[in-house]
C-alpha cells in the first residue's frame, strides 16, 4: 500500500507536497491550442461562473485570483467555449475534447 503524500500549507491553503511547485509551473502556460487556433487562458476569477475567487482559492487546484489554474482542474473554463475545460467537446492541444 502506498504513503499518502503529506500537506503543508502553502499561502493558507492546505494541499500535498509538491503541489506549490504545480501552480508556479502553471502560470508560464498562458495559451492553449483550441480548436485548431492558439487563444489565452482564463485566469482563476474571469470565468463566466462565480467560484468565490475573491474569497478563497480555487477549491480544486489551490491557485488564487489572477492565477491560471494548474492542468487537469476541475474547475478552469475552456477558452473556446466557456464550460469545464477538461471535459467539454472542443479540440485541444490535448487531444480531442
């Protein structure tokens, strides 16, 4: 059986180890391929949905206002289309949707 990772906080935030480095490395990638043309990001609190970004950190990645989420978040909006990135149908740099 593997050891769980332990956590630390990182800016108030509780996450595993090694996570801090994740949102540091995810904010050089500030384009994305979407459908077959190069288009900027959305930062964490310009999506179309309120996820309390004024509040709190992203509930799922940990990065703050202002920041781009880290890959494979639940919650950063595809620049194409608006809905969840990781699973709408647009095409991606990716892959297919």
């Amino acid at each position: 059986m593997s050891k769980p990772h332990p956590l630390i906080i990182y800016r108030g935030v509780s996450m595993i180890e090694g996570w801090p480095e994740k949102i540091r490395d995810a904010q050089a990638i500030t384009t994305c391929v979407v459908n077959g043309r190069e288009v900027s990001r959305i930062r964490y609190g310009e999506e179309k949905r309120d996820w309390g970004a004024d509040h709190r950190a992203c509930r799922d990645c940990g990065v703050i206002k202002g920041e781009f989420h880290v890959e494979g978040c639940d919650v950063e909006s595809c620049a194409g289309c608006g809905g969840q990135r990781i699973s709408c149908d647009c095409a991606t740099d990716e892959g297919e949707g």
